[in-house]
C-alpha cells in the first residue's frame, strides 16, 4: 500500500473489529507472562536467566579513562615522538617518555624492533616482559 495507507480507513489491516481492546495485543501490561507456550514471553526480563539490574553505574565526571599506548605504535611512530618532544634520541638509542606523550600505560601489543627505553607511570606485564626480552628497559615513573 502506497503513502503509508492514506484514504484508506483500515491501513490494511482489515475491519475495524478485528483491532479492538486489549485482547487484540495478548492484554494489558504483564498479561502473558505465564507458563504456557501459546503466550507471549517477555524478552529481556527474565532476572533469573539475565541477571538483576541491581547496583550503580558511576558519574561518567568521576570515571578517569585511562589512556594507554601499546609498543608497536611506539616502535613505529619513534621518529614523529622525537619531532614531538615526547622521547629524544641518545647516541642510536632512543629513550621513550609516555607521560610526556600523553599516555598513562604502555601496553604489549607488537614488539620493540628498536632500541627503545620506555618511561612510563604504568605497565601490563607482557608490555615489561617484551621491553625486556629485546633488551630495552621499562622505567616506571
């Protein structure tokens, strides 16, 4: 039906009579929610299945993200951070500051191809692991 069933007093939905009261929708507010297979389920309510909406989420003013950097990014964009001012360059090693680049964790994805001395307020444990492994080390600040 075209234009959305204008001059048509039914939209297609037949007589009248057949979209009347509150049976017509299975019946008013929870009706349905028995044990018979014929009624209607009410999906996403089942606590016992889902689990409660119990608890708190909190103000999204206090909730501080934490922003991390992972080591392939650093290996591969060493040369912008130097331009940057985020790590300098010390005889062919480099000396990685992330606080400086606005980074509060290094995390280890990737690897070091580098000689690369990471400073940084946090680690993950493979990010140390894997600084350490090519030789590099990991300065927490």
């Amino acid at each position: 039906m075209s234009k959305k069933g204008r001059g048509s007093n039914t939209h297609g939905h037949g007589t009248s009579k057949k979209r009347r009261h509150a049976g017509n929708r299975g019946g008013r507010g929870e009706a349905g929610k028995g044990k018979k297979a014929k009624h209607k389920k009410q999906i996403g309510l089942a606590e016992d299945v889902l689990g409660s909406d119990k608890g708190f989420n909190r103000p999204k003013s206090i909730v501080e993200e934490e922003k991390a950097i992972n080591l392939l990014e650093i290996d591969q964009n060493i040369e912008e951070f130097v331009e940057e001012g985020a790590a300098e360059e010390e005889s062919g090693k480099f000396v990685f500051d992330a606080e400086e680049a606005g980074f509060d964790k290094v995390l280890g994805k990737g690897q070091l191809r580098n000689d690369i001395d990471v400073k940084a307020p946090d680690f993950s444990g493979k990010a140390e692991e894997k600084i350490e492994e090519s030789g590099n080390e990991a300065i927490e600040v």
